[in-house]
C-alpha cells in the first residue's frame, strides 16, 4: 500500500501490519497506537508516522507500508548529471524518478512525492549532502526513504565512515547505470 496520505483508516493499517480490524482498534482504544477518532463517528484515524513508531517499537516488519512503483530523487546541482541519470533510469527501468537541482528544491521534491530512495551528491553548493541525509532520515514522513551519497571526492573509508550519518549507500563518481541500479535496489531492501 503506498503512503501518498498522511493518514490511514484501522482497515488500511490492519493490511499493513497482516492482522484482523478489530485488532488495529484494541491497540488504538489501549492508547498503544495513537490517533484520533472522526468527530460524530467512532471511526478512528492513525498518522503514517504513529504507524510506523508503532511497528518499530513491536517489530512488525514494514515490508507493507513501502509498496507501488519504486520512487527515486536524484539530486545534484549538476543539471546534466541530473538528465543522464533520469533519462536513464527511466528508459531501463520502472522506477518513478523525480529530479532537484537544489537543497531547497529537493526538501520541496522529498516532502511531495516521498520517495523510496534518494540519489545524492554529498558536495552540493549551499549545504552538504550529509545534513539533507540527515534530515531526510529524522523527518516523520521520510523516515522509511534510503539515502545513496554520490562522489567523486571522497575515498572508500570516508565514504564508509559516513554510513553512520544517514547515509545507506555510497556510488563513487564516474559510476555504470548497472551499479546505480543494483545500489537503489540493495539500499531499497534494507530493513529500516
């Protein structure tokens, strides 16, 4: 089920999580999940990221909230490395793929189309790749999107020392579109 909405119904959280309706509205009248009751009705509502808070904490695997066409942000302030890259990626791919060629325009980019994994260059002008990663890893509703640093500056240990900085994936700069793909799709499949 993808996660184009901020909020979900007990059915829809039921789906994600494998369990009966009826389970989903225990856990909510308990206070274990939070949310909020329509007003005039006893239908119950739950934020996607009280959803996901939840299935951390209980260790439900989110295998089900992630789902639909993969959707990839590339961002650099290199506009053609931009085009390459989604041209690209479209034509071998069935991959959804949204570009930014700025900070401010990827935060816009991010928050719109929440995608599943983020290309980015960790030496972009007017901000480093490693604080957007960051934000991007401590935002409510991109906290499930992976993040892959792109450079050509940095060597294999610095590049390896950044993994703990919201980093999930690294592609040295000049890179094949066959290693752009197999490292959307490992950082893809790591469990949050």
């Amino acid at each position: 089920m993808p996660l184009d909405r901020d909020v979900l119904t007990t059915g829809e959280v039921a789906k994600i999580c494998n369990v009966a309706p009826r389970t989903v509205s225990k856990w909510f009248d308990a206070g274990q999940l939070k949310g909020y009751r329509i007003p005039g009705s006893k239908d119950r509502r739950i934020p996607v990221s009280e959803l996901l808070r939840f299935m951390k904490e209980h260790g439900i695997p989110i295998d089900g909230v992630v789902s639909g066409s993969m959707r990839v942000l590339i961002v650099d302030e290199d506009a053609e490395v931009v085009e390459i890259l989604k041209r690209v990626l479209t034509e071998q791919t069935d991959y959804e793929v949204h570009t930014a060629t700025g900070n401010f325009e990827a935060g816009l980019v991010c928050e719109r189309v929440r995608p599943h994994v983020v290309l980015i260059n960790v030496h972009m002008e007017g901000g480093n790749g490693q604080h957007i990663a960051e934000l991007i890893r401590t935002s409510d509703s991109t906290q499930l999107t992976r993040v892959i640093g792109m450079s050509g500056k940095l060597t294999d240990g610095q590049m390896h020392a950044m993994r703990g900085s919201g980093f999930d994936g690294f592609l040295k700069k000049p890179f094949q579109v066959r290693q752009v793909i197999t490292a959307i799709e490992q950082t893809s499949s790591i469990a949050a």
